[in-house]
C-alpha cells in the first residue's frame, strides 16, 4: 500500500514540471486568441483613439488571468484527477447543482461555437474563392466537413490537438510578426496627437460604447 501511494506521489511530482507540452499549449492559446482577435475584434474599437485600446489591454489580463486561474483551482479541487467541472460540482455541491451548472456552461459555450463555425465557414469559402481561384462547395457541406474535421482532430487526444495547433497556429503567428515587424517603417505619432478621453466621443462613440465593443469582441476569447 505504501509503495503504491508512493509511486502515485512520485508520478505526480514528475508530471508537476513544466514539459515541452506544455510550452506548446501555452503558444499555442497564444495563437489561437491572437486569431481570434483578428478575426473578431471589431473596427469600431480602433476609432475611438488609442485611449480605449490601451484600457482593454490594461484590463484584458487580469479578466481572463484570474477567471481562468480560479477555474483551473476550482477544477482541480476534486478528489479525482481526471474530473472535469460537472463532476467537481456535484462532489462539492450535489448531482442538481452538476446539472445546472452543466446546462449554464452548454448556454455559454454553444453560442460562441456558432459564432466560430460561420466564421471559419466564410474564411475558408473566401480564401477558396480569392486565393485559390477555385469553386468552393455548398455552405452546408463545406461547414459539415469543417466541423467534422474539427470535432475529428479533438476526438484523438491531447496529442492531435497540440499537433494541429502547431501547424496550423505558428505558422499564423509567425506570419503576423513579419507584417508587424515589416511595417515598422510606417509608424508615425499621429495616434499619440490625438491622445485623450474625448477622441472616443469626438468619432461618434462614447469611451464607454468603444469599451464595450471591444469587449464584446475579445469575449469571444474567453
């Protein structure tokens, strides 16, 4: 018995370090919310002048640093190792609030998993359409076999997953540091001119409006 408890500490002292998988997970988040940055974030938020973009990122990280953190805690809090958060709810608060708590996470994340396959469906059919000079299929079926493909790759593991992240995620990052890095020429301090609390109300939205824009954008993220 005592050789078994001890052989479980050891293992999960040696899984306790930081691994090279977890290197890639962590670019690989980066990636993935740069991305959807891109591809979310809406013009609006840039108009109203800097002042609006440098409160969301002032306040972008402690929103997803510590509401991720207290999910992982709160996650990892259960008995068994390999719990997901229903079964940690209904250990620490019974099978009905496992339920609820199942239903409010299912009303929380289908609408962004909607919001994410039209996206990825008019990307796709756009960069068919433009870059490839090709004929994209019917929406129906090209979206049934975007999320089949998706839902196929997370079917197969971790390992799949961290192995098409870093295919198709730093190459996308990588590219993006190039442009930046490209344009770096360009810069001039024309935003910086225009450097105040008015500039959001001056373009016709209100710092609170250009806020909330933002982050009705970065939300998506979360």
């Amino acid at each position: 018995m005592e050789t078994t408890q001890t052989s479980t500490v050891a293992s999960i002292e040696s899984r306790s370090g930081w691994r090279k998988t977890d290197t890639m997970w962590m670019l690989g988040l980066y990636g993935t919310a740069i991305g959807a940055g891109v591809l979310f974030l809406p013009i609006n938020a840039g108009v109203g002048g800097l002042i609006p973009l440098i409160i969301m990122a002032i306040i972008a990280f402690p929103m997803t640093f510590f509401a991720h953190r207290g999910l992982t805690r709160f996650v990892l809090s259960g008995k068994n190792p390999g719990e997901d958060i229903t079964e940690v709810v209904e250990e620490h608060f019974g099978v009905g609030a496992g339920k609820l708590i199942t239903l409010l996470y299912f009303f929380a994340i289908y609408p962004i998993l909607l919001v994410y396959s039209v996206a990825i469906t008019n990307t796709v059919e756009s960069f068919m359409t433009h870059q490839l000079q090709m004929t994209p299929p019917p929406r129906a079926i090209l979206s049934l076999i975007l999320i089949v493909g998706m839902m196929t790759i997370v079917r197969f593991g971790e390992q799949m997953i961290v192995k098409a992240m870093s295919v198709l995620v730093f190459p996308f990052v990588a590219a993006l540091m190039v442009l930046a890095c490209y344009l770096i020429p360009q810069w001039n301090g024309a935003a910086l001119e225009t450097l105040s609390l008015s500039s959001a109300s001056a373009t016709g939205n209100g710092l609170m409006m250009t806020l909330v824009a933002g982050d009705s954008g970065n939300g998506l993220l979360l």
